[in-house]
C-alpha cells in the first residue's frame, strides 16, 4: 500500500532557477540510474524476495527512492519553470519548453523516455543485492557531478541530502549480502567447472603506442591462478561426429552421419 503525504522528504529551495541545469537534473528522475529506476527496481526484487527479512530492505528503500524520485521532480520542475514563458529559456531544452510546458517528464536528459530495460531484476537475491549495490554507486556519482555543475546554495542542499542516501542504501545493501553468508563466488547452483575457472587469459598483448604492456595483478596471479600466454587454441576438440551425436542427442533426431575427423571448437572463444 502506498500512502503520500504532502510533505517532500527534503527542504527544496531554488535561489536562481536555471533551465540547463533542470535538464541536467533530469538524468535522476527519469534516466538509467534515476529516482525511478531506484524505486521500481527495488520495489519489484522485493515483490519476488522470499526472504521476509531482505523483503522488508527492499520495500523500505524502494519506496524511499520515490521520496527522492519527488524531491528531485520538485527540484527539476523549479528550475525548468521559467522555460514555459520565457524564449531565452525556452531555447535550453525546446521539447521540454514546448511539448513539456517547462514540467518534468519521465525522460533523461537527452529527451529519451524512460524505460524498463533500465532495471536489473534476476529473481535471485544475492544477484540482485550486488546489482543494487552498483546502481547506488552510479547514483552516486551522478548526483556528484550534479553538485560539481550547480552554482545554487539551495539545490545543492538538496541534492547533497539525496547524494548522501544512496551512500546509505549501498552501506546497507552490502551489509545484507553479506549477511546472507554466501561464498562471493558462489552463484547460483551448478559449481563452475574446475580446471577452467581458474585460467586467466592474457588475450590483449603487445606493446602499446604509449608503452602499454601486458600487467601482472591479483586478478591474473596468486590464489590458484594459472596464467595462460596469448591462448589461440579452442579450450576442448571433438570431431565432427562427436558433433553429430550430440546433436541427436538433443534433437531426438537422427541426421545424415559423417565421417570427417576434422576437429571443431566447442566453445568459441
Ligand atoms: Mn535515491
Ligand atoms: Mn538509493
């Protein structure tokens, strides 16, 4: 059940309106890692959460995302205001000034709708968690160049405020996955396959124009890793016929055999 009260989540006040900027500010109500975004990717994992505990997480902090979601709505609209009479602001953002009448919609900041395809929704929760916790980091940043690109005490107030919370929501979504007691390589049921997994591939080599070389870090050495030199070899053979059989197998159906023995890549590379 969603209840409103007429009361925003945080003071907003504008001193200077400035429609360039109300377009940028956009990008949180009705962008990729937006307000909106937040509020229905959260809400929606929760809907299909069957741990009644991180249920609970995600219902609260999705429907504080629409508090944001209002908040920078009444941030954006104040400064696109003026864009409704005025020419010179009008010329900021035309479709907003015309086919908008200086009020938010549901796009970015280029005037692109808002879409579903921006949420990650996987119905797996330590999946989702770990995708919760980079859409709070990307909203991080944004809201960071926001305040970087205002000259406005007050809208900085305010998206300082909403800067703040997602630092909050990432603290307590990693706080929930890792309260789950999951090893953090362990996805899903089917266990990767041994001899595999561990190989780390040196597939961009050469000496750069500016000197780039190939690195060594924790990522493609120590802790089991085998470093594999410039592979250009398929990981595993199997004959044509090999081919073949498994394809019946699958398709139930018998097809003409062949004899080749010329070895085919299972796996493409
Ligand atoms: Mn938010
Ligand atoms: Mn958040």
């Amino acid at each position: 059940m969603y209840h409103h009260v007429k009361k925003l989540m945080y003071t907003v006040r504008v001193g200077r309106p400035e429609p360039r900027f109300g377009n940028m500010l956009l990008e949180q109500f009705g962008g990729a890692n937006g307000e909106l975004a937040a509020a229905m990717q959260y809400s929606i994992q929760g809907l299909n959460c069957e741990d009644a505990a991180r249920k609970d997480l995600l219902m609260d902090i999705g429907t504080e995302e629409l508090s944001h979601l209002e908040v920078v709505g009444t941030l954006a609209r104040m400064h696109l205001k003026p864009m409704k009479k005025q020419r010179s602001a009008a010329e900021a953002d035309p479709l907003i000034a015309i086919a908008g009448g200086g009020g938010v919609g549901l796009c970015n900041s280029m005037g692109n709708p808002w879409t579903a395809d921006y949420l990650k929704i996987t119905g797996e929760l330590d999946v989702d968690l770990r995708s919760n916790i980079a859409a709070e980091a990307r909203a991080k940043i944004v809201y960071e160049r926001l305040i970087d690109f205002c000259d406005d005490a007050g809208s900085k107030d305010a998206l300082q405020f909403l800067m703040t919370r997602e630092i909050t929501h990432m603290k307590a979504f990693m706080a929930a996955l890792e309260s789950l007691g999951k090893d953090p390589l362990q996805i899903g049921h089917i266990p990767p396959t041994p001899d595999i997994v561990n190989k780390y591939f040196n597939d961009s080599t050469g000496v750069g124009d500016d000197g780039e070389t190939d690195e060594r870090g924790p990522w493609n050495e120590g802790d089991g890793i085998e470093y594999v030199e410039a592979p250009t070899q398929p990981i595993a053979t199997a004959t044509e016929q090999e081919v073949t059989r498994e394809i019946q197998r699958a398709t139930g159906r018998r097809t003409t055999s062949t004899t080749t023995q010329q070895p085919r890549s299972k796996r493409i590379r």
